[in-house]
C-alpha cells in the first residue's frame, strides 16, 4: 500500500512538473461596460463550463494566467455596484499552443563539406511538450521547400547535396496528454529558423599508370591495370572495351578498394581502358582519360592446345631415270606432271611453357593421263617454342612414316609401294601484324632411314632427302578460331637400288611439289 501511495505521489509530481513548463501566459481583454464595478471571467474546457478550467472576479477588463496547450471555452459577465452579477457572454474559444522547440544541432551557422556523397545531417531538438510528433521543414536559400515531412521523435537524419539551407521544428500535439484532452489538435509554433551551409568540394582525376599507351601483352597472362588517384577516393571501377570489332566485347571490374587490379584478357585484339574513381561504392565517380593497348595471342602459355583442318590443290614435276615403279621398267629420262589435292589433320598440346607434343596426318591424291599417286604422312613431333613481343619460334623434332603407293591406269598394271620412316627436323616463325593478322612461316627436313616395300622382297641400296616449306597468314576471325593461307613446297630426291633379281635396273628420281593454295581453319586455345 505505501509503495502504491509513493508511484502515485512521483507520477502526479511528474505530471504537475510537466504542466509546469509546458505552460504558457495567456492574456483576455474585453470591452469595458459603462456602470460596472468588476467583471467574472470562467474558463473551461468544454463549452458547456459545466467543469470550470479557472473562474475569477476582476476589477478590469483584462486578465492574463499561465495555462497548458490545449483547446478552450471563456465566457465574461458584469458585475454591478450592488455587486450582482450580470448575464454570461457567449462563449468564445481559445487555443493556447504549446511552446516551440527548442533546436540543438546542426547549430545556426554550421558547415560542412562532402567530396561525392552528400553527408547524412543529423537534425535534432528538445522536447517542448509531451507530444510525440513533430514537424519539420528545411527551406534552402531559394526558398524552396526540401523536405516538409513528420517525424515520431526529437531527431531526424537526412542526407542534402551542396547549398545553403535553413531549418525549424514544431511540435503537432497529436499525441493525447492525460488530464489535457484536447490538446492533440493544437500545433506549437514553429521554432526560430537556424541556417547552415553544405559544400562540394572537386575530387582529382585519376592517372592511368599500367598498361602504358600502346602496350602489346599476352593473353591469358595477368594484366597489372594501376592508377593514382585522389586521397579522398576509395573505389574503383575499371572499364576495358574492345575496339575495331562490330561487336565489341566490354569487360568492367566495380568497386575495386585499392590501386590496381590484375584480370587476363582470352581475347587477342585492340583494347581501350580507363577508371573511374569514387568516394562511396553507389556515387558516380570521377573518370580518367582513356588508354589504348594492344592483346597478342601468347605462344608461350603453357596448358594451349590446337587443333587444324587443312587442305590444299598442287601440282607435282617427276623426273626420272628409271621407273619409280619396282615392277614395270620404263624409258630412262621420263619427265611428268601431275596434279591433285591433299587434306590433313594436326593437334598439339603444349604441356609446359615451352614443350608440347603434337600429331599430324595428311592424305594426297595427285593423278596425271597415265598414272594415279597415293601419299600418306603420319608424324609424331615434340617441339620446343620460345617467344617474345609479337614474336614467336618453335623448333620440331619428331619421327615420320611416309607411305607412297603408285598404280599406272592401266588394269594390267599391277600397284608399286613404298613405305619409308625416319626422323623429322622443323621449324616455324611467327610474327604479329596486327592482334588479329600474323605471318607464319615453316621448314621441315625429312630422312627416311628405312625403305620397304610389299612387291619387292629385297631392295638394293636406297637413300631419300624430302625438304619443304611455306609462307603464309593468318586470321583470328572470331574468338580462338584462325584461318590461314599459305604457299607450299616441297623437294624429294632419292635413289633406289636394283632388286637383286634382274632385270631391273637403278632408278633415281626427283619430285617438285607446289602448293599455291593451301588453306586451313584452327582453333587455338
């Protein structure tokens, strides 16, 4: 029970402080009447007076008291020199505002300053009464209206772009007070407007510093994009686009938090890049000038592979001493010409930087009025590459079955066939011309070391030395997809000795081939 009696005792304390200083003077004035001694004046809240706020006898027509915000009712009568009182006016109302309130921060002439994201200001106030909502308004220096908006407590935070501004409060008594009803509709006053001041301040360019204009670099090799840049930026978005292409590709790296970035580029061709520097991730940033540099396919990453279809239309010049037939003798000194096509395979893998292992078949078909030849060429190569800017070198050696078969058109004739192996020596040099467009060209040297064939059990002393080479361009006309052209040769001379039954006799031969178009499609990786 004395604990009740004390809660009771502190919120009627709490209740009467709180009236206290929410209470404001008001003053009523009327018009004297002529013959009166005095006046009564009875203030309520509702207008029936029925629960009179004050009644009070007043020797003047004014009266001026201390009440609470909130809505009321007054009513005034004479009082005559027998001291009887007249009849009560008419009501009128009256509505006592609660005082305004009292603003704290930003303080009058407060400035700030922001570099890209305009700064959260944290607005607050004093409490000037018990209500719970408020409104507030900031104008900037046009006048115009920035925010008008109602908050549910003494604080608002709220971001503004450069300007200057000012700001005031007031109270909306929406929030019931026990012992004050009617004062939720009785706004405050607004508080005195306090100013303050925002400035943007200028965020420096960006320097680009890697990969310098014109640059030429590897694909697939990590590329060091750097910059220098402003000491109140700490964001970067690097944007790569490709150029001199119908559809570019655009590659962009966001919200990078430092001064460089390492990305690889698959791509070979002509790059422009630049970066944007910001304040916050989400503000727009400030951006560089632009960079051109250039990708090159790299002929030295280790893990690529190729892959190549090709063919080609030659011609072939025979000249002989004998037949280069074992079975049927022809006139010594025979010269001709034959024409044809080939169609080869090739596939490498290198498995490290500068060693890879690769495969090759090729199938020719060359023909003339009187006689059809059959080659057939299988090589297994390892080789040995080594590169530098737009250039690249790579050394083979391997070990190659060459398969030759010969048929005269003629049904009686019977086929001669020659089958050869040896080593493989070869050589290729590429150079870049543009990042799409490189010249390529190749040497080879083959020794067949053995000789046999399937019509003659034993051959006499034989010997061959086949030589090529070619010279050509290439195309990187879509991704990792080339296509090539090239001018081929090829030189084999040989000598074939006598079976060891007669009467067959020594043959030494010569062929020239011309391959004036030989095309190919890649996909290198």
């Amino acid at each position: 029970m004395k604990r009740n009696l004390i809660f009771l005792l502190c919120a009627l304390v709490s209740s009467l402080i709180s009236a206290l200083a929410c209470a404001r003077e008001v003053s009523f004035s009327w018009e004297p009447m002529e013959g009166a001694t005095g006046y009564e004046i009875q203030v309520s809240k509702s207008e029936d007076f029925k629960v009179p706020y004050l009644t009070q006898k007043l020797e003047q027509p004014t009266f001026t008291s201390s009440m609470e915000p909130g809505k009321y009712f007054y009513r005034v009568r004479v009082i005559d020199q027998e001291q009887h009182p007249g009849k009560w006016s008419d009501a009128a109302p009256v509505k006592v505002a609660s005082p305004a309130p009292e603003l704290q921060k930003p303080v009058s002439g407060y400035e700030t300053s922001y570099y890209e994201h305009p700064p959260e200001i944290d607005f607050g106030w004093k409490i000037a009464d018990l209500t719970a909502l408020y409104e507030i308004e900031i104008v900037d220096g046009a006048g115009q209206e920035v925010l008008h908006t109602t908050v549910d407590s003494n604080q608002l935070k709220h971001s503004l772009p450069e300007g200057d501004y000012q700001w005031q409060v007031r109270s909306l008594g929406k929030s019931p007070i026990p012992g004050r009803e009617g004062s939720e509709d009785i706004p405050s006053d607004y508080s005195k407007p306090w100013h303050f001041k925002i400035t943007k301040n200028k965020i420096d360019k960006p320097e680009l510093i890697t990969p310098t204009a014109g640059a030429k670099l590897f694909n697939r090799t990590p590329i060091n994009f750097s910059w220098s840049q402003d000491a109140h930026t700490h964001f970067t978005d690097v944007n790569v686009e490709e150029l001199d292409v119908d559809k570019a590709s655009r590659l962009k790296f966001d919200n990078i938090s430092g001064k460089d970035v390492k990305k690889s580029i698959e791509k070979p061709g002509h790059y422009r890049w630049s970066v944007t520097t910001k304040e916050e991730a989400t503000s727009p940033g400030v951006t560089s000038e632009t960079r051109d540099f250039y990708v090159l396919e790299d002929p030295l990453f280790a893990g690529n592979y190729e892959l190549e279809l090709n063919m080609s239309y030659g011609s072939d010049l025979y000249q002989t001493n004998s037949s280069l037939q074992t079975l049927t003798p022809t006139q010594i000194g025979q010269q001709s010409t034959a024409s044809g096509m080939h169609y080869g395979l090739s596939l490498g893998y290198y498995v490290f930087r500068s060693l890879g292992f690769f495969v090759a078949a090729r199938e020719s078909s060359y023909s003339t009025e009187n006689l059809t030849s059959q080659q057939t060429e299988l090589d297994g190569q390892m080789r040995l590459r080594f590169g530098a800017n737009g250039f690249f070198q790579e050394f083979w050696f391997g070990y190659r079955q060459m398969d030759i078969l010969e048929a005269e058109n003629n049904p009686t004739s019977k086929a001669m066939d020659l089958s050869t192996t040896g080593p493989l020596f070869g050589t290729r040099i590429g150079v870049d011309v543009t990042s799409r467009w490189k010249i390529v060209a190749t040497g080879y040297y083959y020794k067949p070391l053995t000789f046999s064939s399937a019509q003659v059990s034993t051959l006499g002393p034989t010997n061959a030395d086949v030589m090529g080479g070619s010279l050509g361009l290439k195309w990187n006309f879509s991704g990792h997809w080339w296509a090539g052209y090239k001018y081929a040769i090829e030189r084999i001379t040989g000598q074939m000795g006598a079976p060891l039954t007669p009467p067959y006799v020594n043959s030494s031969w010569g062929m020239s081939r011309v391959e004036p178009i030989y095309l190919s499609i890649s996909f290198e990786h």
